[in-house]
C-alpha cells in the first residue's frame, strides 16, 4: 500500500505545525510544505516587534476564549486539545523556552523571534517534512477517482495528494482555492489597529498614556462596544491595548463605517460620573483662589489636564471660584465622556490581522476538516478567526495546525 500524500499549502505558524504534528503521527506519511515565498515563517520573524508573541499564558480554554472577537465558540473545545500548556511544551521539548511578562503575554527567553523560526525549521529539517519555498500554488482541483487533489503550480507542475491543508493566511490566492472548492468566504477587513483623531492639540500630546482609560464606540445604531485599558496618545490620534481590542471587536463596524465614528473616553472610569463631580466640586471648595490649569485633584497627566479644561472653555488663568455650574458640568462630561471622531485607522507595528475567511460552520473544529470537502482541512488565519493582541492569533495558529496535522495522519 502507498504511504499517504499529505501537502500542506502556506509556510506559516500554522502550515508548520499541521505539517509536523503530521509527520509526527506518521511518519510513513510523505509531508510536503509549499511556501509561495522565498522567506517562509516571514510573518512570525516580525512579529512581536521582532520578539514574537509565542502565546498567552492563559490556560483556562473559558477564560482563553473570551480574546477571540470572532471563533469563540469554535475554538472552545480545540483550546482543551491543545492549548497554551502544550505550546510551551512543545517549544520545550525542542529546546526553546519562554517567558511570561507582566501582562500575560509570552516570549522566547532569548527575547528574538528568530529563536522560534530557527526551532520550526530545524524540527521540519528533521522531521522528513519535504519544505518547498518560492513554489506558488494557482490553482487546486478534487480528484473524483481517487477523491484526493490536484495542485496546480505556477511552474506547470502538478502534485497529487491524498489530504490537504490549506494554511494561506489572509492570501488571495488561498480565498480563491477556497471558493473554488465549494466553500464560503466571510469577507476580510482589518482587525487590530489604532484610531486616527484629527484633532492637532490631542495630537501634540503624543507619549502621554492614561491607565485605564474607558473607550466606547457609537456603532450606528448597534449597542455600543466598549473596552477598558491601557491608552496611548499618538502623533496620529489614539493607540494602547484598550484602542486595539475595541478595534477587533468592532473590525466589522467600523469597516462598514468605513473607520469613521464617534469615540466616547472615560478618563477616569474608576469613578461613577457622579464621584467625578463630587470630586471636582470639593476641589473647587478647596482650592478656590488657585488656578484650574495647575491644581487638577484628579489623578491625570498634567498636559491631559490642561488639554481637557481648554475642551470644557476653561482658560489658563481661570481659578476655581470663578467657574459656573454650567461650566463645571461640562468639564465632567469631558473627563467621564469626551466626545472625539475617529477618522481612518493606522497600522499596528508591523504586524496585519485580518477578520474574515472560511465559515467556521464549514469546519469541523474537532479535526479541523472540513465538512463540504472530504480530505480537505483548514488552520491559521484563512479561517474567520482573530484574537486580540498578546499571542492569541499565534495560538489559534498553533492550535488549528496540530489538530489538523493529527486528523490528517490518523484519519480513514
């Protein structure tokens, strides 16, 4: 009997892992990894900002699930099969060891993302994994006798496989494929991203950070989405973890708006509105005689301040005693719900995440298979999946691509 055909499209996290959890499980299965490019695992060497964000160490599948805007649900019972846990063993076992950082988030000791490319090409390198780079697949067609597949190259060459994992990524090549297989496409729009704010005097004070900040965003009409962290001011408008998570949970909405809405900030969301009042009003009883711009009594980085009492029409000079009621409302409503526009989006680092891809209702997240094709599997970001920022795209990754590679090696 032949041994099995297995060809893994997409030299990714994802591709990588699928092909050698494949290999692993059998090894009489001939494993072949095409890469379209000539740098495979290019996206994991920038990642991180060249550290890579290996995983989260999250190791609650419940808890764990609740970073993925879109794939929740299916993710669920594949995050128990494998999940951050096995990441940092796996890694291990080969040598790599990481580190877990205040926020959660986990790198390789070694602080450099090569460490991680290094470890998955040696394991390939030794794995009997056949890897092709600079081999650029066009097109791919079921074979009905045999029920395998035929990959057409952009060479003229034609492989023939058994099984099939497709791990391309928010490629278009891998949409088309998709599509011409018999699957649907949920359309792909950017996730993680910072806001552009056209407002020059917020933009003047780039490198100020507030922690936590309240963000919230009017959604036409939907209830609002809202998010509660970390916040940076930028020479373009708005970035930190509380502007990229209410990014990916609001990708779709603010692509329909087409990245203009309006943008509700809490500066001070440990306090109800009316403690903020309460406490601007007994600074105003304390410090009476003193100048607003320099006596804030809340705690807020003094350029914010200033920023923020210009947006209530309070001036550089103005005292305390001499602001009116309607005056000192509208500061409150400034420092617990400032209104600002958000127009456009701008790149987060150097890292693209994409929502959108393979309907999850066409996979079957046990084995990663899917339910139209048989002998056809998905992993990675081609499926509409996304996770926020802090190494939970990366393990769906690692997980999507293990349970695929296994399915592939045991199946019938």
């Amino acid at each position: 009997m032949l041994p099995l055909q297995i060809v893994v499209i997409g030299g990714g996290a994802a591709g990588f892992f699928g092909a050698l959890a494949c290999a692993k499980a059998n090894p009489q299965a001939q494993v072949t990894l095409l890469e379209a490019s000539r740098q495979p695992l290019a996206k994991v060497l920038i990642s991180g900002g060249g550290r890579c964000n290996v995983t989260h160490a999250c190791f609650d599948s419940e808890e764990l699930v609740q970073n993925y805007p879109r794939g929740a649900k299916a993710l669920r019972g594949a995050l128990t099969r494998f999940g951050p846990q096995d990441t940092v063993a796996w890694f291990a076992a080969g040598g790599v060891y990481l580190k877990t950082e205040a926020d959660g988030r986990m790198f390789p000791v070694t602080n450099t993302s090569e460490t991680i490319v290094e470890c998955l090409i040696k394991a390939v390198a030794t794995s009997g994994v056949k890897l092709r780079i600079g081999t650029h697949v066009t097109s791919v067609k079921r074979t009905a006798a045999d029920g395998g597949f035929e990959i057409l190259l952009k060479s003229g060459e034609t492989i023939k496989c058994d099984r099939l994992l497709l791990a391309t990524g928010s490629s278009p090549v891998g949409y088309k494929i998709v599509r011409e297989l018999g699957h649907q496409i949920e359309p792909p729009v950017p996730s993680l991203f910072t806001f552009n704010i056209l407002d020059q005097k917020l933009r003047e004070l780039a490198g100020v950070s507030v922690n936590p900040a309240q963000l919230r965003l009017s959604a036409g009409g939907k209830s609002p989405l809202q998010q509660t962290g970390p916040l940076l001011i930028t020479h373009w408008g708005l970035s930190g973890p509380a502007v990229l998570k209410l990014s990916a949970w609001g990708a779709r909405v603010l692509h329909e708006s087409r990245y203009q809405s309006k943008l509700l900030i809490n500066w001070l969301p440990l306090m109800h509105q009316e403690q903020v009042r309460e406490k601007v009003l007994a600074v105003k009883d304390e410090w009476g005689k003193k100048a607003i711009a320099l006596h804030r009594g809340v705690d807020l980085p003094h350029r914010l301040w200033q920023y923020i009492i210009a947006r209530a029409g309070i001036t550089i000079e103005d005292r305390w005693a001499e602001i009116s009621s309607k005056t000192l409302n509208q500061l409150v409503q400034e420092l617990t719900q400032g209104q600002y526009l958000i127009n456009g989006k701008g790149a987060f680092k150097e890292e693209f995440v994409t929502c959108g891809g393979v309907n999850l209702k066409e996979v079957n997240f046990k084995t990663m298979e899917s339910r139209l094709v048989p002998g056809l599997y998905f992993a990675g970001e081609i499926l509409d999946i996304d996770g926020v920022t802090g190494g939970f795209n990366f393990q769906s990754a690692w997980t999507t691509g293990y349970l695929a590679g296994i399915a592939m090696a045991t199946s019938d």
